[in-house]
C-alpha cells in the first residue's frame, strides 16, 4: 500500500485555505550538477517519479536508492486555487534547497529540520504552474544531521542518510497581509499569554486574539500592530483547575488569531496551547505546575523501516505515543531530530511531554558553528509554542565538541547557546550538553549511563558525590566547572536488546535477553538501581528498533515484544515514592 501524506502539515498554526503539494513529483539524480544546464529550473521535465514527501532512499518514495546522491530535483506542476496571496510552504528538506516558479527563483534555505515559506504570489499566473526543487546533500561532519550518517554506510548508531524533501508541501493563501510567525508563551502565576506576532507584509494594523476553551470564551483582545513585529500580553482571567494542563489532565486552550487592515479581516489563523509552568525549588526537584514531576521518559529515534525518518502517516506518530502510554512512560526524548507537526501536536493532546533537542554536526569550526546557531535558533522558535516541550538539549555528548571538557573555546560556544536559548524561550531549563561533560551553564545534569546492572546505578550515583562522576568513562562535569544542585535525570540507560535479535551488524547496549521473562528481570534490576538513585527522572534506551540498533521495546515494524502491561507495572511499581 503506497504510504500518502495528505493531512494539513501544520496543525499547530492552521490556515483553512490551502492546497497539498505531496504525492508523485518528478525526480532527478543530478550527480554531474548539470541539472543548470539542462534547463531544470526553467521548468524541464525530469525523467523519474518519487512520492513526496518521503526521501529518495526509502521505500516509500518508490525510488528506494541508498546511494549518495548530493544533488537531487523535483517538479511538479499546480495550478492557483484561490484569488488571494499565495504562500509555498515546507515543513523540512535536507540540506540546501532553491526553489523556483515559472523559471523564477523565489529563495533559497538551509538546514534539515526547520520549516521554511516563500511568498510567490508575484510568481503564480493563471491556469497552471511550475514549481521545481532542487535538494543539494553532501557528507559532511559539519552540517547538524543528527543520527545520518556521513560516511557513506550505516554505522553504530548512525543510520541511512536522509536527502531531499522529507516532510510535507503546501501552499497556503491570506489576504493584503498574513501571520508569518506567532509565539505562544503560557505564564502560570499570572494567568496570561505573551509572545510575538510577525507578519508577512506589514501593512496590517489590528489583531483579534479569541481565547477559548472547549467553546466557552475565555477571553477576546484586540492588539494595535506595529509595522512586521509586534510583542502582545494578553490577561486571561482567573486561574481555574479545568484551564490547567498536565499530564493527567491534558486541557488545551483554542486561540483563533484574526488580522485586519482598516476594518478588514485579511488572515486567520488557528492553534492552541497549554496552561503550565516548568521549573525547579531550592532542593534541585523538577516541578510541574508548582509540583514536583518525576519524570519516566523514552528514547524516540522517530525512524521508520519503509520511510525512514518520515512517519508514514500522522496516525503512525500518535500510536508512537500511545504505545509509550501504556507501557507506563510519561514522555520521551526526541533524540537527534525534530519531529513531524503531528507529534507535538499529538503529545500535547494525550498529556505526554516531550525534549527538544538539536540533531548534532560532528565537527567543530566556524562553519559548523554558524549552521549550527543559525539552525537551533528556528528550531526554538517553533519549538516554544509546544505545550508537551519541557527541555531542550542544544548538545549531546559532546558531539561536534569533543574537546569541551578542557577546551575553554568550545566551553564559551557551548555557553553561549545555553544563553541564547534561554533569551529565545525563558520559560524552559536547557540540558546544556546531555549526558557528561557538563558545563557551570546548565539547568539540568543529564547522565547517560549503560550499566549492566542497577546496582551500579545505586552505588554511584549519590548526591553528594555527582560531581567527580565518571559515566561511561568520561568526566561528568567538564574542566572548571562544579555540580551547583541541579536536577540530575539518568537520560540514557538500559538499550537492552533480545539475543534472537543479534547477528552481524545487528547490536544493543546491553547483551541480549533471552526472551520475554529474562528481559523483564534485567528491566526490573535496572528500575530498582534508578528509582534507589537520586534521579529526578530517567529515559531508556529506546522506544523501538531502529536498523542495525536493536534494543527497542518494539521491533521496527512497531510489533512488541513484551507485553505493555508488564512494562507498565514495573514502571509503576518502582516509581510509586517519586510521584
């Protein structure tokens, strides 16, 4: 069955005119870089078929190509639907991509994992028109990839790359003006939503913000605009239980967003947020909502055997979360990628929290940097408006600064992000370089460690003692920096996988179990080891399969190999005196 995205792709900032964009396109390799030549932009028909928006490399796309390939072309034609500005939107390509219309290029942006739009009404004519795509991909150490490999193969725990158009196309129409950005940021103690709205021609001169919650009106403002960018507050009342979203009541407030120019509405837009507040007290606990929070999250790679990193359909990421639910899990760590629109959105709505965290470039220099800040800054930005969103890590590891526990340069660099994530979103903590090597500049020690048993967990990790830790044979605190009472969460741990599963490539963390009940034993010894520990949380190693990595709770056609319920009752059992 061939796999189609035909969903609206943003559902956290939706507009109800529009028009998809995925579905069969045609494809060109262009490993020659000839595709000028031959008259690509200018609208040449291009000799193979592919199924956006799935890469060439998966099956889904029905080219199914794991060749590197560093140039590739779509095109396809459409023709305007509507009589108002037009607005060409996608959700994600990888890495560099020019985009032209009608022969025209409308703009150019890089970078995997951040949503881009070019207005090209001045582009669009009458009757039909040609849109082309050109994706240029290379090897390199210093583009943040996350978990694709930039050696020409698998390896590890790297994966087959990702080239190209990877998440959905659209196009969008508004009026005289239109939101380009909105931000949504909740405060708990006063009851109010702030943030920035920016437009995309400035001309407009009045927003009306409708506040709602299951169709009762919470509260309706109108806000004067300034030029392309202005900051709002918005009071909405009284505090009241029903309002307040948690994990076990994930109430979510509907804001309808219409912009006007001289008396007339030109946009309207819809999303929602939530009424909560992340923070830590005096004793270095996590709270949510003024309360403390332990937090029992999973690894989540978001890989897919036949559309790799594209989920096959937005039901496949909510049944995800779902399965993570009901294995007792309370959330996940989005490791190396930023998810699909229908995650968040999903996550939100189920009361299951999430981590942000920058997919890493594997080198450090200039470029890298650059890319990298540039990038991680579109990402928050998104990001923000994420109700399930609690943290985000702009580091793993060390990658792409391995010299940070002595290198006071790449200290500075990593310092630096720490600082400038929190002037982009202020009402987050940041796990500034998860997993060791930990910097002064951190709201949160997240330690990965993959002991065999839990009483290693128990033994070492003390509070007392977290400073001169060594996980995994590297210094948890970097040089010139001293453990200052932050929560501290075990976010890496367990990756144990069944030794049916282990053959050639084929890997775990941990040596493989024998089957269902010998799994469950060596769970339940490294639950005992945690919750013994003084963790403000945990994240295992990992939700499902993923290529050659197989220590997953479920195989990478999402099959299970345990029962939930099992996985849920240890999960529970241990975790009763953190909650």
């Amino acid at each position: 069955m061939k796999s189609e995205r035909l969903e609206y792709p943003r559902p956290q900032l939706r507009r109800e005119r529009w028009t998809p964009l995925n579905g069969e396109w045609e494809f060109a390799f262009d490993d020659e870089n000839a595709g000028d030549l031959r008259g690509y932009p200018a609208g040449v028909r291009l000799p193979m078929r592919i199924n956006v928006p799935f890469s060439y490399q998966c099956e889904a796309s029905g080219v199914g190509d794991s060749a590197e390939h560093s140039t590739v072309w779509y095109r396809r034609t459409f023709v305007r639907e509507d009589d108002g500005r037009v607005l060409l939107c996608f959700n994600g390509c990888d890495y560099r991509t020019d985009v032209w219309v009608n022969g025209h290029h409308v703009g150019s942006h890089e970078g995997a994992y951040c949503a881009f739009s070019f207005e090209i009404t001045d582009y669009v004519r009458a009757g039909e028109n040609i849109l082309t795509v050109r994706c240029r991909d290379w090897p390199s150490a210093a583009q943040p990839r996350g978990k694709q490999s930039w050696t020409g193969k698998p390896f590890d725990c790297w994966y087959t790359p990702t080239t190209g158009i990877w998440q959905s196309v659209w196009i969008e129409y508004f009026g005289e003006d239109g939101v380009r950005e909105l931000s949504l940021l909740p405060d708990f103690d006063a009851f109010s939503l702030s943030g920035e709205l920016e437009l995309l021609r400035g001309c407009a001169d009045e927003a009306e913000f409708t506040v709602t919650h299951r169709d009762t009106l919470i509260k309706r403002e109108c806000v004067p605009l300034t030029g392309d960018l202005t900051r709002y507050r918005i009071l909405l009342g009284e505090r009241k239980e029903e309002l307040v979203w948690s994990p076990a009541h994930p109430n979510l407030l509907d804001v309808r967003l219409r912009i006007f120019s001289k008396g007339t509405c030109v946009d309207t837009v819809y999303t929602r947020f939530g009424m909560r507040k992340i923070g830590t007290d005096e004793d270095g606990n996590l709270l949510l909502n003024g309360e403390k929070f332990y937090q029992r999250l999973v690894l989540d790679q978001g890989y897919w055997p036949e559309s790799g990193l594209t989920p096959p359909s937005k039901e496949a990421v909510r049944q995800d979360i779902e399965y993570a639910i009901a294995m007792g899990f309370n959330g996940a760590r989005k490791h190396q990628k930023i998810e699909d629109p229908y995650y968040y959105y999903y996550a939100e709505e189920l009361g299951f929290v999430t981590w942000c965290e920058m997919p890493s470039a594997y080198a450090f220099h200039t470029r890298a940097m650059i890319a990298l800040t540039e990038q991680w800054q579109k990402i928050v930005a998104r990001a923000r408006n994420n109700t399930s969103n609690i943290c985000y890590v702009p580091f793993n590891e060390s990658w792409g600064v391995a010299e940070i526990c002595h290198d006071p340069v790449q200290q500075d660099f990593v310092r630096a992000i720490y600082q400038l994530t929190h002037a982009l979103d202020p009402t987050r903590p940041v796990s500034a370089n998860d997993g060791w090597e930990c910097l002064d500049k951190t709201d949160v020690i997240g330690i990965h460690d993959y002991a065999y048993s839990g009483a290693q967990f128990e033994q070492k990790y003390a509070r007392s003692g977290f400073g001169a830790l060594y996980p995994q044979g590297r210094k948890l605190m970097a040089q010139g920096c001293e453990y200052a009472g932050q929560p501290v969460l075990l976010t890496e741990f367990g990756g144990i996988a069944m030794k049916e599963s282990i053959d050639g490539n084929a890997w775990g963390y941990n040596e493989g179990a024998a089957d269902e009940e010998d799994f469950l034993t060596r769970y339940r010894n490294l639950l005992e080891g945690v919750y013994a520990s003084a963790f403000q949380g945990f994240c295992y190693t990992q939700l499902t399969d993923v290529q050659q990595e197989v220590n997953g709770l479920l195989r990478y056609d999402r099959t299970p190999k345990f029962e939930f319920s099992r996985i849920r009752a240890l999960n529970e059992a241990y975790g009763k005196n953190k909650d």
